[in-house]
C-alpha cells in the first residue's frame, strides 16, 4: 500500500511536517498545504456552504471526509514502515542541514526548526483505518472491531509500536466511522539513516526531541497499546471514571450513556500522538556513535511548554536584527505558518488546542512580556464541542490583551468550533499583513540551545 494513501493528511505530525518541509524550499502554506493556493478562493467559498449548513449535515460531512482518507481494514497488514519512513524524507529538499530533529510532534519545534533550518523527521505517523457499526462512546466496541487489523499491521512491522487511540470527546466526529491507529518506530528506520548520511552537514547536529508525557494505556499484545482518550482539557481520570463534565457532554451528544467504559488501564505509556517512545533514543544513539555524529537530546515534559520559549527565542532574534518586536502570531494544532511568521516579523507562538489550558497558557506568556502591540489568533475548528473548549469570545478576550490590532485571524467567531472555511481563511489573511521583511539567515544552533535550557523545564544536552 502506498505510504500517501496510508499517512492521514489531517493529522498534526503530517500538518507539521508539510509545513516545515514547505518553508526549507521557500513555500508557505496555503490551505494547510492541502490545495494549491490557487484554490484557495473556490475551496472557502465551498468550504463557507459547509459553514451554512444544518449542524448535524455538518457533522456528517466532517466525518465523512475522514472516513474517505482511511484505509480498509484488510490493507492494514499491507502497510509498509520503510514506505512510511521513505514518504516522510521525500518531503525535504535535496540539500545539507545544519540540524536534523528526530522524535516527538510538536508546532514550537516546528518553528525552532524553520530558525535554525533544520529538518524534522517524526516518529509518529497516524494511519486512520474504517471500521463501522461501532458507537464513538463504545471503546470496547472499537477495541474489538479493529484488534485484528492491528496485529495484521505489527506482523508485518516488527519495527513500529502501535498505539491505538479512542477519543470520543475531541474527536467524536472523526472516529464515528474510523479508527485511529498512531505507530511509533522503536527503531531508526534505513530511510531516516539515509537521509542523516547524506543530508546532515559536516560538524551538524543530529536532535533526539523527546517529549516524556505519558497516559494509561492497556496492553493488548507485545509493541501494541490501546489508549482511551488523549491529552486536552479532559483529565485520564474523566475519561476512564466519568464525572459532571462528562455527563454534560454526553447529554448534549444524546448519548446513551453518562460515562464511558473502556478497558481498564494495567501501565502507562508514551502519549500517542505528543509522547516519543524511548526506546528509538537507544538506536539513535547507536547510529551517532557508528557514524561520529555530534547527538543531542531536546527533552521537555508537555507539548506546549516549548512555546513561551520558542516565542521568546524569536522575540530577542528580531530585536537583535533590530526589527520590531510587537506582532504576536498565535497558533493552534496544525494551523501554524512558519514561512509568513518570519516574513510578517510575527513572534510565533504555538497553542496545542484551542482549550481553555492552552489559552491560560497563552495567557501566562503575554504576563511575561511587554505588551505586544498585535496579537493574532489561529484557532483550529475540531467540529466538537469538547470538554474544556475555550469559546471563540473567550480567545478574542486573549487577543484584546493587544494594544492596537487583537483579531482572530480567518475565524467566523460566531461558526467555531465548525468554522471549516477558517483552514483556508487564516493563511489568506495573514498574507495581507503590508510589513514585510527579508528571510534572515540561519539562528546558531548553540545560542538557541542556550536560550532554551535557561529555563528548568526544557533540557538540551548530549545523551
């Protein structure tokens, strides 16, 4: 099975790594790289017909496109690692990098990539697989159905960790025809070999990035977990106990039930779409010690807590080149543009949701500095009403904080969290922006590193 048929194009490691490899070959993003920019203007104005739609016409076609990009059942055993491998370094250009990144998704590190220019090389590939006939609320159900499919799927991959994840609160839409399979290679697999060897420039850096969170799983089969529920607003004790703000969401769902039943957790593992699976680290490190590579490790405990550090990082790079420092570009999940950041002199800063967290996040970093004079908001629409979801007012509260211009960019306030035209919207709008500035050259590698592990919480050192 072809490695593009198989790879989810609407999943944040795909998101962000189209996003990277389109800035190192001097691209931005439109349409979350979806559709040429071209399209642009007929894709919103259908994508705006969605928007006017019935909510629960809505809901039905967001998750109709999701089933058409997942994969048959009986195809999971068909499915390649070395494909896999060999699609994700078919993105990057054909050229030497001072930095190569390997390890855990994440938006920040997509701009500390775009600042250093460096590549990225995920560990983590979601493969969405159809199934039907299974409730968003049965995760036995779903446990079951598709089981088969995912020993198929390790049989023929005795490199990749399968951790099958079931979120029936942020992505109860997506998974009412489809099921998430997220595979981690425990191994570095020949592609990410051949591209080190022949990409990374002589003396560079080759970055294990290593985000340590970690959430109770069930243990199906030796490299298989199964996790109920994901990292956002709803805690593991939400998820696997119930309580009110479960019941509520269930209530307006028209569920029929007011908790869940999953299968009860016996450990913990990495977090299936943020988490890096240490056992990759080991290879890594074996693989820079054959071919004498300068190795380090980039380690921090949340996907958010690289932000206010990136953004900072960013800050003092345009005060340096002594560019204004007043335009904050705040992003969310896979809406992120790291090509118009630098072009716009926008201080990039990377929410993981649109949750009320991640906004108090947000909220915590503009505490810490001086008053942006414009604040712009990326919010991704999910199409759910999720527990924790932070309403669009609420963000545009957050933007207010700005002394002259605090929008939410692209977002129809009054559609989200279904404003679907918005994936289209946002990069239109911020190509508008009349301030432009030159691409800069490359930050030093060891000035961002020194610049990050100033604060205690994110370490960058040799293994």
């Amino acid at each position: 099975m072809k490695a593009s048929k198989a790879v989810a194009a609407f999943d944040s490691s795909t998101g962000m790594l189209r996003a990277l490899s389109r800035f190192l070959a001097g691209r931005d993003i439109p349409a979350i790289g979806q559709v040429p920019a071209a399209l642009e203007i007929p894709l919103s104005a259908l994508l705006g017909t969605l928007n006017r739609l019935p909510r629960p016409a809505q809901e039905r076609v967001y998750a109709a496109s999701g089933w058409v990009e997942a994969i048959p059942q009986h195809k999971a055993g068909d499915v390649r690692a070395e494909d896999l491998a060999a699609w994700v370094t078919g993105h990057y250009p054909r050229r030497r990098y001072p930095v190569i990144f390997i390890g855990s998704t994440n938006g920040a590190l997509v701009h500390l990539a775009a600042a250093l220019d460096a590549a990225w090389l995920p560990q983590t590939l979601l493969l969405p697989v159809r199934r039907r006939g299974v409730a968003p609320d049965d995760p036995r159900g779903d446990l079951a159905a598709v089981e088969g499919a995912g020993r198929a799927l390790l049989a023929a991959n005795p490199e990749l960790e399968l951790h099958h994840m079931h979120d029936p609160n942020q992505d109860r839409l997506m998974i009412a025809g489809m099921t998430y399979f997220r595979v981690k290679w425990r191994r570095l697999p020949d592609a990410y070999r051949r591209f080190i060897r022949d990409h990374l420039a002589a003396g560079g850096l080759l970055v294990s990035v290593d985000c340590t969170l970690r959430w109770p799983t069930t243990q199906i089969d030796d490299r298989y977990v199964f996790q109920f529920g994901a990292l956002g607003d709803a805690t593991p004790e939400e998820y696997h106990r119930g309580g009110p703000r479960v019941a509520d969401l269930l209530a307006r769902y028209r569920a029929p039930v007011r908790y869940w039943d999953p299968p009860a957790p016996d450990g913990e593992s990495p977090e299936a779409e943020w988490g890096l699976q240490p056992a990759l680290l080991d290879d890594l490190a074996a693989f820079a010690d054959e071919h004498r590579l300068n190795a380090h490790v980039l380690r921090f405990d949340t996907p958010q807590r690289l932000s206010p550090a990136v953004a900072d990082l960013y800050h003092s790079w345009y005060a340096d080149r002594g560019l204004p420092t007043g335009r904050l570009l705040a992003e969310s999940f896979l809406l992120l543009e790291p090509w118009w950041a630098l072009r716009t002199g926008s201080v990039p800063y990377w929410a993981l949701f649109g949750t009320e967290t991640a906004r108090v996040g947000l909220n915590a970093y503009l505490d810490t500095t001086d008053p942006y004079d414009e604040i712009r908001i990326l919010l991704f629409n999910h199409g759910t009403d999720s527990i924790g979801l932070a309403s669009a007012q609420d963000w545009q509260r957050t933007a207010a904080r700005a002394r002259k211009i605090g929008v939410l960019t692209g977002v129809d306030a009054t559609a989200y969290p279904r404003d679907f035209a918005s994936l289209v919207r946002s990069h239109r709008e911020l190509s508008k922006i009349r301030a432009r500035y030159p691409m800069p050259l490359p930050l030093n590698t060891a000035d961002a590193a020194a610049a990050l592990t100033a604060r205690d919480e994110i370490d960058w050192h040799p293994p």
